[in-house]
C-alpha cells in the first residue's frame, strides 16, 4: 500500500427496493449489503461472512434469491430488490411465511432468519407442496448456528400445508 | 473485508465492454457474476483499480443448439439457467449433471459459465466439464477472435490463456457421439462447500462394448483442471470390468494427480477419493454409455 488515498467518482444511482426508488451517491465499492443496513437503514438484511457462503444476506433481485455481499449497490440500478422488510403487507399482518415461521418456532435468535425467509419466499411461490428432501435442498445455502434447522423445516412445511396466499 | 475503491464502469454492449478494457487494458477487470471476484476483492486478494460491469449485455446470455448439433451458451449465462434448460440436459447432460454441484442455489442465481471458467479455480467444477466435453471457448479483442480448447486455456492456479484485451465471449460443445457415458461426482464436508475431490468421467464404446474413446479429469487435484490421460489410455481397446477400472483408479488416483492437501482434507485422503469417485463414475459412464 502506496498510503495515497484512492479519490474514486461517487456514482449518484436510483435503486428500488421493496418498491420504492431511493436516490443516492455512493462509491462503486459499497456492497449491496451495507447499502441496504447502512445508506437505507434496512437492517433486517444480516451480515455473517462476506464471502457467499452463510447466506445472511440474502435478499431478492428481480424476485431471485442472490448474495447481498456479492454485489455492489452500483449494479442494482435498473432492479428491484426485495429484502425482508418488505416481505408484510403492514404492521399488524405477517407475511404468510413469517407467520408459520412464528407459531413453529423456526427461529431462535433470528439472525440467519432474513435470509432463510428470502430464499425460502420464491422456493414456496414454484414449489406449493415440498417434500422434506427438497426443502433442505432449497436452504442448503443458508447456515444456522441455533435450532439444528429442524423447526425451520417445520415451519417450511406448515407454510406450505396453509399456502402462500393465505 | 471491504474492497477498496475502484472506478466503475457499467457495459451495455460487448463492442463497448471491449473499448473499456482497449482503453484501460490491465487496470481493469472484467466483473461477470462476481461470485468469485467479489469474495476476493473483500478479503483485499484482488484489488482492480476499475471494474467493467458486464451483466447488462444480453448478446452474451444465450443457449442455442445450431444445426450441427453443436451446443452454444454465452459466456453470460447465468448457472441457473443452464442447470433448468432442456437442451442443455438433452445434449450435454455432463454439464446438467455438473452444474447442481456448484455452491449453492442464490450463488447459481448470479454466477455465470464464463465466469467460473476464466476465474480458473483449480476447485472449480466448470473448468472440468470444459475438458470433459472437449468444449471449444471463443475469445474475443477489439480486434478480432480466435477459439481455444480448454486444454489450451487453463494455464495454471487462476490463470488463463486470456490476454489483457480480451474477453471470452461463448462455449461450444460439441454433439455427443452415439454409444457415450458420462458421470460427475464429488465430496465435499457440507453441501456447497469446494469439493475435497471430483472427478468427470466420458467413455465412447464401440458395438460390442469395447472403449474406444475415454476422458477422466479430476478438480482439486492439481493447479487446474487435471486431464488424467494415462489413466484414460487404460480403457482403449476394454471393457469396463471391475479389474480395468481398478486399473484406471489406481493410475489415476496414485500417478496422474497431483492434490496439494488442505485443512480439509490431507492428500493422502484426496487420492482416496480420487480412487472410490474414479471407480464409481466410471461404472456409471459405462453404464450409461451401454444403455444409448
């Protein structure tokens, strides 16, 4: 490291999340993830690893599920992104997931829950009616240090047996 | 675990993706999928002073099968894609095979084939396939384009034929003669993780179940994807007994390959490994090949 200080051009972008537009100007160099906690305050979207593997950061592009600490906020212009936050429809009603992951008991301290819900979110919408094998399939990327994933699979399968639309 | 600054730079066309890097040659990198890169650009491994974003180039997202019955996919094209498109399991089912065992679903959901290929880690699971399939890689300059096998491209640890100008723009993988098997297998601690050893394995046999044609190449077992051909030899001119196939393993597993050991997995237990997958795929790729 030379000690020079590096002045990058700060990019002033538009990105939608959770259906709204935010207006910002930030380095090409934040992630995604610390956009969303930092710039928009979102902190529902965790950081574990930074590297791809826990899945913390899970968050919704496009409707997909992709690594929030592998992207820079800079590419999400011109995309919808969704994170957990945006997942009820108000205060007092919980999304039809985080209900069932309520009365299952699918959390325990919460932090790895975020990103499960995300990636489990898009799995349900193609997949009404999962079996147990391919519900731990689908959380394969995401780590739990807490409940062993066993109330977590429960709460996927009361999910699913209630339905989305519920 | 944040990246330093970097300028960026967002491509909507390969014309002009190539410009940028005409234009900046080594202080740029190409940013594809970024589910290589950008791990390594947080632990500071890698610090470009410029990125050229090429996810907003549709010309490099594709899937064709062309009338010789030669697979194409562009370099863009997300994993995910691949791994849910029915010409890609009806004509290279290797790579259908394959593609499953890369990280996880949401890495899948960005990471492109190009992507993985150029980033050339000797754990990747596409660098082997390319080899497997004898797939052909196009490359292209500002100034023109050449093919390249992926024998010929895969140089080292994280290192390619790619000069600094250049860009790898599609694969092509050839039709599959009649009679041909294949299996991918591997083990890794938890699912997603890099694999401790893998192995892709493709026989040809003639009518009365002899093997003519033969490929087996192996991921972390050495500074790229690693082509065991004398293993391979073996099989020319066999049958796929028990007592041939131990042959290849032990060939393969003792002598062809070359694994570093890791906290892991030590190398001895690599070339274990190496030596159950070999004897397991290649009872599958004959399998396979027999019931065409």
């Amino acid at each position: 490291m030379d000690g020079k200080e590096m002045e990058t051009t700060k990019h002033s972008i538009k990105i939608k999340v959770n259906g709204e537009e935010h207006a910002c100007e930030i380095e090409p160099r934040l992630l995604l993830s610390d956009f969303l906690r930092h710039e928009l305050g979102l902190t529902g979207t965790h950081v574990g690893c930074e590297h791809g593997v826990c899945g913390a950061c899970t968050v919704l592009m496009d409707g997909v599920p992709v690594r929030s600490c592998l992207m820079f906020a800079v590419q999400a212009e011109g995309h919808e992104i969704t994170t957990v936050e945006g997942l009820a429809e108000s205060m007092e009603e919980l999304h039809p997931i985080q209900q069932a992951f309520w009365d299952a008991h699918g959390l325990q301290c919460g932090f790895c829950t975020p990103g499960i819900l995300m990636t489990l979110v898009p799995f349900l919408e193609e997949n009404p009616d999962p079996s147990e094998a391919e519900i731990r399939q689908a959380i394969s990327g995401n780590l739990c240090r807490c409940t062993g994933y066993q109330n977590i699979v429960e709460a996927v399968k009361l999910a699913a047996e209630r339905g989305l639309n519920s | 675990m944040k990246p330093p600054p970097f300028d960026y730079l967002r491509a909507t066309s390969l014309e002009e993706a190539l410009e940028f890097k005409a234009q900046h040659g080594e202080e740029a990198k190409f940013l594809a999928g970024g589910q290589s890169l950008i791990p390594t650009m947080n632990f500071r491994m890698v610090q470009p002073s410029i990125l050229v974003d090429l996810n907003e180039i549709p010309e490099l997202d594709y899937i064709n099968l062309d009338s010789e019955g030669y697979l194409r996919i562009g370099a863009m094209t997300r994993q995910c894609r691949i791994e849910q498109d029915p010409e890609v399991e009806r004509n290279e089912p290797l790579l259908h095979e394959t593609i499953p065992f890369i990280a996880h679903p949401q890495i899948r959901n960005r990471g492109t084939i190009g992507g993985s290929l150029v980033h050339a880690d000797p754990a990747a699971e596409l660098p082997v396939i390319a080899l497997a399939t004898q797939a052909q890689l196009q490359v292209k300059s500002a100034d023109g384009e050449r093919w390249i096998s992926g024998a010929d491209f895969f140089q080292g640890m994280f290192m390619t034929d790619l000069g600094p100008e250049e860009i790898l723009v599609e694969i092509k993988f050839p039709p599959i003669p009649e009679r041909t098997g294949w299996s991918f297998m591997e083990v890794s601690r938890r699912s997603g993780d890099y694999a401790m050893m893998g192995v892709a394995a493709v026989v040809t046999l003639e009518e009365n179940e002899i093997c003519e044609d033969a490929r087996l190449v192996y991921l972390n077992a050495g500074d790229g994807p690693v082509d065991a051909k004398e293993a391979a030899k073996i099989l020319i001119g066999e049958r796929g007994s028990a007592a041939v196939i131990e042959a290849v393993s032990e060939q393969a597993s003792q002598k062809d390959i070359d694994p570093f050991g890791s906290i892991h997995a030590t190398m001895d237990y690599q070339r274990h490994l190496a030596s159950v997958l070999t004897t397991r795929v290649l009872k599958q790729a004959f399998s396979r090949a027999s019931n065409t």
